[in-house]
C-alpha cells in the first residue's frame, strides 16, 4: 500500500496528530538551526512559542497559520534547513 493511501486511509483525529508531530519536529529542527546569539532571540523565542501553542492546542487556526508562516521566512533567512 503506498504511503498517500495508509495516510488517506486512517480518520481525521489520526491524520492531525501525523501532521501536529511532523510540524513540531521541523519547528524543533529550525529552533535548533538558529544560531544561538542574542540578535536572534527574538526569532528563536517565536518558535518556542508556536511550538507550545501547537503542544497545547491550536485555538485560533488563522493566527497560527499566520505563526508559521513567519517561521517559514526563518527558514529563509537562515538557511535551507
């Protein structure tokens, strides 16, 4: 069975906590690409901050889409991570 139909196959509930743990690892993945410098507080705090929204739960589905893509321009201004 090819991965696109295990995924298509499992329910929703089961399909989000795929998509919460692969978005939390990548968001760890950038927090620890950050070089560590006091210029970059800032950005190294935001992505501490989406990933407990995203651990606690996501209240506001278009202010934490907004969130990532912020962390997507990190991404971007450090590097293909």
């Amino acid at each position: 069975m090819p991965l696109e139909d295990f995924f298509n196959s499992i329910d929703k509930e089961a399909q989000f906590e795929v998509w919460k743990s692969s978005t939390k690892q990548k968001l760890f993945n950038l927090y620890h690409s950050i070089p560590n410098i006091d210029s970059n507080a800032e950005y190294t705090a935001f992505v501490l901050g989406t990933i407990k929204i995203l651990e606690k739960g996501i209240e506001n589905k278009e202010d934490f889409i907004q969130r990532l893509k912020k962390c997507n321009s990190f991404y971007k201004k450090f590097g293909d991570i």
